[in-house]
C-alpha cells in the first residue's frame, strides 16, 4: 500500500540559502542537458547539410560521431559493449562536471541524477504524445528529488543528504511498518515542504469493486455556481476562493508594481502577493479533497462528466467585416466567464476523486454529458426549451426540477448503460428505489430500465423542491415528488 504525507520544513537561514542555490544550479544543468537531447532528437529526425551537428556552435564533427548516439551527445555512449540510454550516457558526465564546475559538488550526487531522471520522463511522455519537453524557468522549477534509503526520519526530524538535519510541522504521525520510497523537497511562497511517499507491501492495494460487488451508483453534474450537483438531489457550493480575496489580490499587486524595479521593495512586495496565490491553492486543495472523500461514502461508482476543459477557457475567435475591421467579439465578457472556470478547478477535482476512489476500491468513470441537461430524466424527451437557468420543466410530460441535480440523473445513466448494470439493484437516489410497476403512465415510456425515485428527505431540498413548485406552477400545494428513470 502506497501513502503519501506532506510536511512543512523549518529549515536555519544557511539551509535556506543552500536549497535556493541548489535549486538555480539544477535547473541549470536540466536546460543544458535539455538543449543537448534536443539537438541530437532534431540531428536524427531532420539530418543538417555540411559536416557540423551542434546547432548553436556549428562545430563540425565527423558522420562516425554523429552517428554513435541518436540520444545525446554527452558522456560515453558505451559501457563495454552494451549500449547506453541516453539518461546512462548524461549520468556519466556527472563527474567531469563537478571537475569543470565545482560549485556542483556540494549537490549530492543522488540528487543530479534524480534530476537527470526527470528529463528523462518528459521525453518519454513526449514519445508517449503528451507534449514537447520545455525549458524550465524558474518558475517552474521549485523542487528536487531524493531517492530511497538517503534520507532519514528521527520524530519531528528529518536527515536531508548534504543538507543536514531540520524539524519539520509534524501535523500527523507516520504510521510503523512503512518504507520511504521518494522524498521532494519543495520551494513554495509559504516556505519549504517536504513530500515524503512511503509504501508497506504487506498491506495489499485496494482493488477495484466487482460489477458484481456494486450496490450503489451517483451521477455528478460539474458547474460554477454549484460545483457539483449529485443525483441524490444533493448540491455542493462553490465557496469561489479567488473572488473571496480579488480585492486584497489587486491592492497587493498594485502596491507590487509601485514599487522601483528590480529593488528589495518590489521582491518583498511580489512575496506577499504569491502568499495570497499560495493561500487560495490551499483553501481550494483542502476543499476538494473533503469532497472527494464525501463522495466515496456516498457510492461506489461516481460518474463525472468529460468535459473539454482547455476549449471552454479559450479565447473568443476575433472577428472581422467585409473590409478586414476588426468587430466586437465579446472577449471581455467571456474573461469573466473563464476566470470562474479556473477559479472551480474541475481537472484538479477529478484527480482527487479518482485518487480517493482508488484509495477505497472505488469505480470513476467519465461520460459524454451532450445532452444530459436537455434531456428529461423522466421521459426521456430532448429538448432546448426545457431548461430555463436552474430549472427544469419537460415540455413534454411537465416534470419539474432541479436543472443541474436532474442532469446528473442522467450522467448517472449513461455510467450505467456503459457499465451494463441494470438500475434495478443500484441505490442512486437517496437509497429509495421504486418497482417500475408504482410508476405513472407518463413515466413508462422509457422501458430499458428500472424507475429511481427521489424524495426531499433534508429542509433544504424540501424547501428548494417547494421554490420550485411554487415559482413554476403559481400554487402551495405539497412538495414535489421527482419521479426519474
């Protein structure tokens, strides 16, 4: 069984200064090695004319060079007679390396190579068509990684190679029988973190259920105002993290840009704006991963929908007139629109759901969601009109509800027509399921499955199921009872 904790290190002034220059050199090296597989990938693809294969230098080698390594241009390309890979052939640069430049030899040697192997991932994911390895900024390179068995664990203390011992926020203990298998130190705005993975093989991994084992089944509706709307009628708010804290957001960074360039001011000014970002992550982090794990108690299948997250962020295509002019396109509109879309974090959410999920055995599956919120979960009927904002009223057989929680009723479908469950034996709504033979007329008209009702059984779907009856139909009658198939 695989873990992971994470801690907040309280390293001395000199530790500080010593993983700060740690981190410039690292990143150094992985663009220079970087420019090298770059270089030799474009040689092999896309040979040049002449006898030079340095793309920057033009320095001429003979084709036997070339030729020797189709993956990088450093180190030996050989070990006897075995061929090396090209993460092998850097790796045995390392030691001229710290001969040539030898401020790289307070670095633990672990640490290069771990550094060396996370270049190596990105051209694998590159070859596996998952992107084009990019330089690294700075930015964007804020951690370094340890391997096994380097690294020490003392109580509230922690051993890093080359680095020393420093106490860490011991926020919960590491259970006994566990065996570190990674360590990464990270830079954040707040601080240093420590990522500490361990693994106890004599606790098997949770498997996931049997079709057969499946008792229960929730449907989820991704939105903005509500960041998720469940099949049980239940609705989970989207607190907006980010627009909780703009005001603070803008002082600061205009306070930030006041400041003289490149002066200690400025520095100190963008610090404590990256603490507002930095405290915005984490209020949303923690948020997600309480309902992730809420929804693994509810059910043990959770159905999301497969949303096109990067084009419904993009850019409004420019348009323009007869004569080339540029029109109005609504862009300033639509910014609003895609800054609430990155505020909700959905690809980041289902990470989590589908961490947690494995965690306990729990089944994910992402479905199609075309049409589920212009389709009746009742009758079956399509249709445009339907839906007004929040609500929902069939055009063809008058069924009312909720427009989100109604589409997640039929997200929660499609997951079991792709499954091949039969609804019949799933508590989706609210742990009541109805025989089809209790139904009204209007609602056999979809045979292939079994009817699920839903029934307010909170004060505050009672009173939603009233707004709704009330706002709708003008009358003060009992609460809808949502009939779904």
């Amino acid at each position: 069984m695989n873990k992971a904790y994470k801690y907040k290190l309280k390293p001395s002034h000199y530790q500080q200064r010593m993983m700060a220059n740690w981190l410039d050199m690292l990143r150094s090296y992985y663009n220079y090695c970087l420019r090298d597989r770059i270089e030799s990938y474009e040689q092999v693809k896309q040979p040049k004319l002449g006898n030079y294969c340095d793309l920057r230098t033009k320095a001429e080698c003979c084709p036997l060079t070339c030729s020797v390594s189709k993956n990088s241009q450093l180190g030996e390309p050989f070990k006897g007679d075995k061929k090396r890979s090209a993460y092998e052939m850097q790796s045995s640069e390392l030691p001229n390396l710290k001969k040539t430049r030898s401020w790289y030899k307070q670095i633990h040697s672990t640490v290069l190579q771990q550094n060396l192997r996370k270049l190596d991932t990105a051209f694998k994911n590159f070859f596996d068509g998952r992107g084009y390895p990019k330089f690294k900024t700075r930015q964007r390179f804020k951690s370094f990684n340890y391997p096994p068995n380097q690294v020490k664990l003392k109580g509230n203390k922690i051993y890093l190679p080359s680095i020393g011992w420093m106490r860490f926020f011991q926020s919960r203990q590491i259970p006994e029988g566990f065996s570190l298998r990674s360590v990464t130190v990270r830079q954040k705005a707040d601080g240093w973190y420590v990522s500490i993975s361990i693994e106890d093989k004599s606790i098997p991994q949770s498997q996931p259920k049997d079709l057969a084992q499946v008792k229960s089944l929730i449907g989820c509706d991704l939105g903005i105002k509500k960041l998720l709307a469940l099949s049980n009628g239940e609705q989970i708010n989207n607190p907006q993290f980010e627009k909780q804290l703009e005001r603070t957001k803008t002082i600061r960074q205009r306070r930030a840009s006041r400041k003289k360039r490149g002066s200690k001011n400025q520095k100190k000014a963008y610090q404590k704006l990256a603490r507002i970002d930095q405290k915005i992550v984490n209020q949303r982090t923690n948020y997600q991963w309480n309902i992730a794990h809420h929804l693994t108690r509810l059910a043990d299948v959770i159905v999301l929908e497969d949303l096109n997250i990067q084009g419904m962020s993009k850019r409004c295509k420019p348009k323009q007139d007869e004569n080339g002019k540029y029109l109005k396109n609504n862009q300033s509109a639509k910014r609003a629109l895609n800054r609430l879309i990155r505020d909700c974090s959905w690809g980041e959410l289902k990470l989590k759901i589908q961490s947690v999920a494995e965690k306990f055995g729990c089944i994910v599956l992402e479905v199609n969601p075309k049409f589920t919120s212009q389709t009746c979960s009742n009758c079956g009927h399509i249709d445009s009109a339907s839906r007004n904002k929040e609500k929902f009223v069939c055009t063809n057989c008058g069924f009312i509800a909720d427009a989100d929680n109604q589409a997640s009723v039929n997200i929660g479908m499609k997951g079991l027509e792709i499954l091949g469950i039969s609804p019949s034996k799933l508590l989706v709504d609210n742990q009541k399921v109805t025989a089809k033979s209790e139904l009204t007329d209007s609602s056999k008209k979809r045979e292939k499955s079994m009817a699920l009702v839903v029934e307010p059984s909170n004060p505050r779907q009672l009173e939603l199921f009233q707004w709704i009856n009330g706002q709708v139909t003008g009358c003060s009658e009992s609460p809808v009872t949502a009939r779904r198939v």
